[in-house]
C-alpha cells in the first residue's frame, strides 16, 4: 500500500502547486520541503585530502602523502583558536538555496532535512563534553525569530545525547552581516564581539560549537578565541556547508 504521507503530500502539492527550489520541476510525493528526490540525493558530502586543522579541501591527495597532518597556508601563517573544525558539504546548488531558505526566509521546515544531512555526513570527532550553537545577537534573533545553528544543534544531539549549552556564550555586539565584508573587515568586525557568561561551566570541557556555513572561519574562530580565553580546554568546529 502506498505510503500515507507520500499520498498526502501528491494531494497538497496538486492542490497547492510548489516547484523544487533547486530544478524547479513540480513536486509531487518528494519527502523534502520545496526539494524534488532527484536534487536532495544528489547532495554528496565533502571527501578527499583537506587541511588537518581546518578542513579546508586540498586539489590533490599529494599534499598529504608525507604529511598526514599537512596544514593550509593560513592555518600555519595565522594558526586558529579553534583545535580542528569540519565541514559536512560543500555551500553549492541544491544546498546552497535550502540554507537560504531555512536561514532567511524562515522555512524552519527544512531543519529536520538539513540536520540529517549534517548527521549522515558526521566525522565522529574526538570526544566532547558540550554542544554549543554559535549564537546571535539579540536584535539578529528578534528579527529572524530562531536560531539557525540552534535547530541543526538539536538534530545533530539526537545523535551525539550531550549536553547543550545556548546561554552562556552570547554575541554583545551588533555587527554589519560578515557576507558584506572582506577578510580583514571580518576579523576586526568580530573583534570582542563574544563573551563568556559563566566561564566556570566551560572550564577544562571539550566544547564542539556548531555553525551552518563556514565560509573565512572569523566567527568560529571568534567564538572559540573566546571559549579558550574563558578557559575551554578543546573548542571543535562542526559546519553543515563550507565555501569553496
């Protein structure tokens, strides 16, 4: 018998017509929010050679034949506050249009979708001790109304069952969108821009901060330069999507 959600999604999306985000062929039973079975599949995760610290992807897998633990030129010209970060996928078409829908437009419908992938693609980092979001400022959630990187900390800890922490690193200043900015804007744009609540509840954890994309590393980087300030013993990166 055929399945019924599969049904019900046919009879909505022929009474309510949606076209995929990604192709823009009508849906029909497709089980991912405004994405057809074809472009959701076709998102694959990120594999190959790439920079022991930071992830970043490397052309050939000759860069690590002799060195394993082969660093980036940034990673040794300015070494990251951060110990090792991952990214699950490349920020590219189809994926690239459903973390703008779920980030910008709201469609908090994808998270569930967007948080398995994170979750299939997962690395099985070293063990920590606390998930923590990278957080918004307060008018920035006001606005937007949720916090993405919170959503994709929930789906991801279905997995992980750790502790989550969404309180105690806040963001104190407001800044301009870091996608306006370059790279040296970035780094002075977040400058003392985190702070630590209650350092005594991140002292000597294994923190692993999660984000949505990952695109120059400043943020994270800011949150985890301030995470060790306050005395975190380890500070991971997870991201669903990197820049390329």
């Amino acid at each position: 018998m055929p399945n019924l959600a599969a049904i019900m999604r046919q009879v909505l999306h022929a009474l309510l017509p949606v076209e995929c985000a990604g192709c823009g062929v009508a849906l029909g039973d497709d089980p991912i929010p405004f994405f057809c079975r074809r472009c959701w599949e076709g998102i694959t995760p990120l594999r190959g050679p790439a920079c022991s610290r930071c992830g970043h992807p490397f052309a050939s897998p000759v860069a690590l034949r002799y060195s394993p633990a082969h660093l980036c030129s940034a990673c040794r010209l300015r070494p990251p506050a951060y110990t090792r970060a991952w990214s699950s996928y490349a920020y590219a078409p189809p994926l690239r249009e459903a973390i703008t829908l779920f980030k910008y437009k709201g469609k908090v419908a994808l998270a569930d979708a967007l948080g398995d992938l994170m979750c299939a693609a997962w690395p099985g980092a070293p063990e920590v001790d606390l998930l923590m979001p990278v957080p918004l400022h307060p008018a920035r959630l006001r606005e937007r109304e949720f916090n993405q990187s919170l959503l994709l900390v929930d789906r991801l800890n279905r997995r992980l069952r750790l502790p989550v922490s969404c309180h105690n690193l806040v963001r104190r200043r407001q800044t301009p969108p870091q996608t306006e900015l370059t790279r040296q804007q970035r780094r002075k744009n977040l400058r003392r821009a985190f702070v630590v609540m209650r350092p005594d509840k991140v002292a000597g954890k294994r923190i692993l901060l999660v984000d949505d994309v990952f695109t120059t590393g400043t943020t994270v980087n800011e949150c985890a330069k301030t995470l060790r300030k306050a005395g975190a013993a380890d500070v991971y990166v997870c991201t669903l999507a990197r820049t390329l």
